[in-house]
C-alpha cells in the first residue's frame, strides 16, 4: 500500500535538530496533515525502530509517515502539555483533551496515551466544529426510514435509540433529528444533551458536555436536568444501568429521548437493555423505535476503484450510511415480555418484514456503491460473507 505520499510530512526532514520549538512545529504539522486528509483520528505509535503516525481516514487506517524513534518522548511531552496531562507520568494512561489548536481554527483534539513496551502511544480524535447543517433528509435513508424516523421525532414521549461501533455516524443522524424538531416545528420544544464531548454546535438546543473524571457524569447530569423541564432529551450514552434506567423513565414520563447503547443489532439493544435490568414492560411501553448503523466506503467515483489522488490511492471516497430500524409490532412485544433470547427477537423482526445491516449492504453491493470487501470489512462476520457470496448469482 504507497498511501504514504499523500498523508506524509513533506516538511519534516529527518537530518534536523529537534529542539522545543521544532517539535512545537511538528506536532502542528501531523495535526494540520490529519485536517487536510479529512482524518478523524491519528496514532503515534513508538515500535522498535521507528515512530510511526498513522490516521483514520473514512474509518480505515493510513499510515501516514515514519519518525525517528528518538522524536516520541518530545512529541509525547509536547501533546500532554498541550491537553493538560501530567507529562511526568509515563507509566499510566491519561486523557485530555486540546480545546484550541494554534494553527487550527474550529478543531478540538482528544488526547489518550497508554504505556506501552516501546513507550507511550497516543491516540487523537479530532472534533471538527464546522458551521455545518444537520439535515435528516440528507442521511441518505430509505424513504420508509425516514418516515418512520421522522413519525417518531414527532412523539411528546418515547425513546429512539442507536447502536453501532464509534465512527459509525450516530451523533451525525442524532443531530439530524435535534435540527429538524428545532428548527421545523412550529410550537418550540425545549431541546437539552448531555455528551461527551459535545462534537458540534446545534442552533435551538441547550448542549451539556458531562465530565466523568469529575463526578458529573451522564447518570448524575440527567437525574439534574430532569429537573429543569426538558422536554426532548439526547443521553449520549447509555453507559451504566442506572442512567438506562433514569432515561427509559423520562421516556415514559412526557420526555422525547435519544440516546445510544453498545449492541451489535437493534434486537441486541433490547437484550442489553433487559440485560442492565430495565423491566420487559418498561421497554415496550417506551421504545418508539430503534436504529442500528454502520458507515460504508463508497467507491471513487473518479477512479471507479483503481486508486487515484483524489481518494487517497484506496478507491473509495465518501461514505454510505447502512442502516438497521426496527419498530416494535406486537409480535415483538409479546417476545420482549416473555424476556425472549435475541435470536428470537432476530427472527420475529426478519420474518416481519425487517431490513436488516447485511440486506441493506447487499443492495448497495449490487448497485454498484461499494464493494464486497467494504462489507465484509465493515460488517465481518462469517453469517454475513455466507450471505453475500450465495448472493453472488443474483
Ligand atoms: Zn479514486
């Protein structure tokens, strides 16, 4: 793979000293490169040999350039100063977060390092606040999922949850729905979130970034903010029982709820819901609908898979939204009050009628969008390669 010369410091030349200043300007350059590249996250990571930074570009792993190894320690040093980390500790992990970068105007950086055998690792995600307009029309989701997204962001009372790993776009299509109550209902409702981090700005909602090292976490913020009359809510994560618990209730009690939850299908998300001990009844008086997602690479359009400039030699450019909603039928919800197990949930959704992940990433497949190897990358799992490639024919 020669992704190298696109991402790579063209700048840095290896011959140099490397005082203070010149790391300054080095950890400058790696952050504006990550900005040029549309990266979301970047990793330094210190192997036997060398430093090897790396960014995550449309959720794939680059490399982007190779440092000497001798350059870790000050790079290290000089990030943690930069997010508030205490650089005299090496042998734990630490986070923080560079709420301003000097050369980068509207980007906020979370810091993580971890001790390794070679020394630290760091790993940042970059948050981009750029003025941008979330549209639910605009997610690109089937016109039946749209309807029923927007039929159920219409309720006073409810829960609409998401799943799907990191990156997979949740907070994009949550802030969809936030715009679209704020800014197309004619009676206001009064919008409240509590994230970690807040990502971007939202017009007409009231945005609340909980700090867990502090105590202020997601359970304690909302138990407050019930407190204050919200009427539509967004819990960025439903973490531990007792804030699933405080949030179905608010669902039940004249609140519109959206939040998120670790689960590997939208069945998942009930299971791990009875699993944390929210009562069967609870779930389906509350649950209005929920929604598992992932993001697939969408081929170059330019190169049409061969790799040019434009996607960075890998082929794809820009992404796909493939996504999973389930609203509960009856069926569903006799199932969920006798606790039934979630393949049983799985086949009850299936058999009505339900899209599922591996469906709706077949049809992209066949019109031409992505490839094979995307979904097998994305979805991966041996059920998901058996259904594609029996597909094959058709
Ligand atoms: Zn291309």
């Amino acid at each position: 793979m020669n992704n190298a010369d696109s991402l790579c410091l063209k700048s840095f030349d290896p011959g140099q000293k490397h005082g203070p200043e010149r790391v300054a300007l080095l950890v400058a350059n790696i952050l504006e490169n990550a900005d040029k590249c549309k990266a979301t996250d970047v990793y330094i990571e210190p192997w036997l040999d060398k430093l090897q930074v790396c960014f995550r570009v449309d959720g794939v792993i680059l490399p982007s350039t190779e440092l000497p190894r001798e350059l870790g320690p000050n790079i290290i040093a000089r990030l943690k100063f930069l997010a508030n980390l205490l650089s005299y500790r090496q042998d734990i992990p630490q986070e923080g977060r560079i709420t301003q970068v000097d050369s980068l105007e509207g980007i906020e950086v979370r810091v993580s390092t971890f001790p390794t055998i070679h020394g630290e690792r760091v790993a940042l995600r970059l948050f981009r606040r750029e003025n941008r307009q979330f549209i639910l029309e605009e997610l690109g989701l089937e016109p039946g999922v749209l309807k029923n997204l927007k039929d159920a962001i219409g309720e006073r009372t409810g829960a609409i949850l998401f799943t799907g790993p990191g990156g997979s776009g949740k907070t994009t299509s949550i802030y969809s729905c936030l715009s679209h109550i704020a800014k197309t209902e004619k009676t206001r409702r009064h919008i409240v979130t509590l994230e970690d981090p807040v990502e971007q700005i939202l017009e007409g909602v009231s945005q609340t970034q909980v700090s867990p090292s502090t105590g202020f976490d997601f359970s304690l913020g909302l138990r407050s903010l019930l407190r204050q009359d919200p009427e539509v809510i967004l819990v960025g994560e439903m973490r531990d029982p007792e804030t699933a618990r405080v949030a179905i209730e608010a669902a039940l009690s004249g609140h519109l709820l959206f939040s998120t939850l670790h689960a590997g299908s939208s069945c998942g998300v009930i299971s791990r819901l009875l699993e944390m001990g929210i009562e069967p009844y609870l779930l389906t008086s509350s649950l209005r609908l929920i929604l598992n997602q992932r993001l697939l690479r969408k081929n170059c359009p330019k190169c049409k898979g061969n790799g040019c400039a434009a996607c960075n030699n890998t082929g794809y450019q820009g992404r796909l939204l493939l996504l999973e909603a389930m609203v509960l039928n009856e069926e569903m919800r006799r199932a969920i009050l006798n606790r039934a197990d979630r393949t049983t949930l799985e086949e009850i959704f299936v058999n009505s009628g339900g899209i599922t992940l591996v469906s709706h990433a077949i049809a992209a497949v066949k019109a031409g969008l992505t490839t094979r190897e995307e979904v097998l990358r994305v979805l991966g799992s041996a059920d998901c390669a058996t259904v594609l490639f029996s597909n094959q024919g058709g």
